[in-house]
C-alpha cells in the first residue's frame, strides 16, 4: 500500500478488529488488582505484538459485549464480515483465540466452517451474526 494512502478509506482495505470485555463484574479478579478481561486484553496484545503474520488486526478492550452471564467474552467484527463472540473464555483459550484471529482476518467473509475454528473454541461460539445486508 503507498506510503500516503489511507487504509480506511480504501474499499479494499478490510479492518478486523477483536474486542475484548475488561470489565465484566462477573468475572474472576486475577491477582486481586484487575479482572480476567482486562488480562486477557493484555496477553492477547502481548502474543500479537510478536506475531506479525495477522493483517489488518486491531485489538480494542471494551466496557461491554453484552455477554455478562458468561463470562469472559471477545467479539470479532469487520466490514462486510460475520461478527463473532466467544464466551467463557480464560487464559486457557489465547492460543485458540489467537489462530482464530489468524483465520478470521484472511477469511474473505468471517463465516468460518466448524473445522476452521478451533476446537477449544467450538462450544464457546455465543453469537455468529451475519453482516447487514446493504444496498
């Protein structure tokens, strides 16, 4: 991409971003001082931060994915794509969430088949929502 274009206004470019909950009352304090979210934020930043193999991945930790009865939940969400939540999450899943991060951001529409997901991750799908039908 030329070094002056704007990679959000180019309709090729597509941003694929993965939510993460910080915040859930529900969920476990780690160490007493943050909740499991919010670590869990922090270690998917760290694990991207040496992984340069993902495109077009921005990470964001939120207040909310609506997801407070189970928690912890991420979301992941681009442009003319399936948006994806996973809930019940913990430390366990980063290496599941990260090669999903993987095949959701090369996926031209975010509707992964079963075997695409790993398999950690299958029985934690909560929402798979298709993109809005625009005209």
């Amino acid at each position: 991409m030329p070094k002056n274009k704007n990679p959000l206004k180019d309709k090729e470019y597509v941003r694929n971003i993965l939510y993460t909950c910080k915040s859930c009352p529900k969920s476990e304090s780690v160490d007493n001082t943050k909740k499991q979210g919010s670590v869990i934020f922090e270690k998917i930043n760290e694990i991207l931060a040496k992984n340069t193999r993902i495109k077009n991945l921005e990470t964001r930790g939120v207040y909310c994915l609506n997801g407070c009865l189970n928690p912890c939940n991420i979301s992941f969400r681009a442009r003319n794509k399936y948006t994806m939540r996973f809930s019940k999450l913990t430390l366990e899943n980063l290496d599941d969430i990260i090669s999903f991060a993987r095949a959701y951001s090369s996926s031209s529409d975010g509707n992964l088949k079963d075997h695409q997901i790993p398999a950690g991750l299958q029985s934690k799908i909560s929402v798979r929502t298709p993109p809005p039908l625009i005209k």
